[in-house]
C-alpha cells in the first residue's frame, strides 16, 4: 500500500538469499539496504517528535502563564528554540490548525506526512476532505508537484482567483468593517482571534 512504514529500529532481518527484505516506504517505494531503513525509521520518529514539539506549543499558548513574559506563543518559540520569526508564527500557526484538523493529525502521529507535507495539505486545504488531502499526498510525494496540484486545484466551491490572499478594511459607524480572504492556517488563526472578541 502507499502507506506502508517502517515499524521499528530492527534492521536484523533479512531475506533467504542473504538480502535484507525491501521495506514498505510512502508511495510505494522500497528500502532494501540497513541505511536506507535507519533513514526511514528515523524520518517516522522526527515526524512523531514534530508532533510532539506542535502540541507543547499549543499549551504553551493557551495561557499567558506559559509565556514567561513574552508578547504571545511565537515570540517565546522564536527565541527560546533559535529559529526564525516566521518558523516561530508557522509553527504555532500549524500547532492550532491541527487541533481542528484530527486525519492529518493522526496520519503524522503514524509518520505517513512531514510537517512540510502538513504545511502544504493546510494551507491549500479549501473545503477539500482531509480523506482528500491524503489521497493526493500519497499521489504526490514530491513537494513541488504536491504544492503544484493544490494550488492548482480548484476547491469544490472556491476559484482559484478567491483563494489568493487578501484583506480589505474600512470604519463605518464607529465599527471595523472587514473582507477578504486568507488561506488555511492563516484563516484559522484569525477566524479564532476575532471569535475570542466577538
């Protein structure tokens, strides 16, 4: 199947002709080396590890406590963990979508998605099923080509011109009036800022 992994660290076995046994890769590729399956095996724990680092920062920002003074969940990544501002804002952004998002949740807890892949799946999700989104991941293994069909994918109810990012205010009786349209996690993001306001 496009799904099969690499289960373990076990790199012992091997066929009767003194081979190591090809092993089950995403999109149904084969590993038939001890390299190449410690390659694997480790790409499934960093993809778990990710999960892991993505769910300590979604408690990280669900209180001000967490934050040890600083201005919000992505200032405290930024410098606490030495990465640029916009991995910090991409991190936290991806941490919150996921919480809504439990498929591609569950399929990066298996090791079958990057936090690249994930990155691609949210952003140019649309109304797309997440069952959808995996569907075309296995289909796409490649980053380029992955990114290439989604954004040029119409979602079911969506142009691809209305998908392009964008954001108009004006005031109008001492009120914000907003419109415009924002890509996945960004979407989110902002959906659950002005929802906590509301």
């Amino acid at each position: 199947t496009p799904w099969g992994y690499v289960r373990s660290m076990d790199l012992g076995h091997v066929s009767d002709g003194g081979l190591p046994t090809p092993v089950a890769v995403p999109h149904g590729l084969t590993v038939t080396t001890d390299a190449g399956r410690r390659v694997v095996a480790a790409r499934r724990q960093m993809a778990v590890a990710t999960l892991e680092l993505l769910d300590a920062i979604t408690l990280l920002g669900s209180s001000e406590t967490h934050l040890d003074g600083y201005a919000d969940a992505a200032s405290w990544v930024q410098w606490h963990l030495g990465v640029s501002r916009r991995t910090a804002r991409s991190w936290v952004r991806l941490a919150e979508a996921l919480g809504e998002l439990p498929t591609l949740r569950a399929a990066m807890a298996e090791g079958r998605l990057s936090i690249e892949q994930i990155e691609l799946l949210v952003r140019y999700r649309g109304d797309r099923t997440e069952e959808r989104l995996l569907e075309l991941a296995a289909a796409f293994p490649d980053l380029g080509e992955l990114r290439g069909e989604l954004a040029d994918l119409p979602s079911p109810s969506t142009s691809s011109e209305a998908r392009l990012p964008h954001l108009t205010t004006h005031w109008r009786d001492e009120a914000l009036h907003l419109r415009g349209v924002l890509p996945g996690v960004d979407g989110v993001m902002v959906e659950r800022a002005l929802l906590r306001i509301a």
